[in-house]
C-alpha cells in the first residue's frame, strides 16, 4: 500500500490521511504492534504539514486505533475491546452509509455487491492469498 495524498482533490488533507490509516488497518496493511513513520518523517514524506500529522495520530490515538509510547514512537494499537453488538451495530451504520453513498453515485444494489466482491479480490491478491 503507498501513502499518497492529494490536495488537489477537494477533500481536506487530515481526512485523506486519517481514512488512508484506518484503511490500512482495516485491511490489514498495518497490523497491531506496527510502528508508524515519526510525525516529522510522515510529513516530509507526504509533503505535507507535521501539524496535519500530528493532528491525525492524535485524533486516531483518542479513537483506540494508535498508541503512543514516549520516547519510543507511535503504533498500531492491539486492538478496540468492543462486545458483539456494539460491533455489529458499528459495522451496520458504515454499511448503510456506504449503500447510501452508491445510491446517491447511481449504483444499483447488484452493482454495489460486484463492486464490492471486486474490491475485496484485489484485498486477497495484495495479501498473496
């Protein structure tokens, strides 16, 4: 996975950079345990702002998906301790937001499941499975 920014897009920087983590944890790019780039090394990588770095691991940090060890740098946390419910219900809210972002985008239920059985083809290949 490369960590590529845009801000041509339209879409604000710390959002871009925020949901590219989350992804990348999501997916499994960054596992818990992970030691991200340093605020410093991030920013001059991407070209972008230490500030615009700094404000995304510390918001992510607040959300349970990064943990700051002084002096030793910033991780992927082990993980959010959530019952079955609250994560069903979690996962339900982010499905029906998707659904309702594909139907606003003009696509129709059958071609949001291929989108969908496409998208998670590419997940498999990436992770060699």
């Amino acid at each position: 996975m490369e960590w590529l920014i845009d801000p041509r897009n339209g879409i604000p920087i710390y959002v871009q950079l925020r949901d590219l983590i989350k992804r990348a944890i999501a997916t499994g790019w960054l596992q818990p345990g992970t030691q991200l780039p340093t605020v410093r090394q991030l920013a001059v990588n991407l070209k972008i702002n230490p500030n615009t770095v700094a404000r995304v691991y510390s918001e992510l940090e607040r959300e349970g998906y990064l943990q700051t060890r002084q002096g030793k740098g910033t991780f992927v946390a082990q993980g959010k301790k959530e019952t079955e419910n609250q994560r069903d219900s979690r996962f339900s809210r982010i499905i029906d937001e998707a659904l309702i972002a594909a139907t606003e985008l003009g696509y129709s239920p059958k071609e949001v499941i291929e989108r969908i059985r496409e998208r998670l083809g590419e997940v498999e290949e990436e992770d060699g499975n």
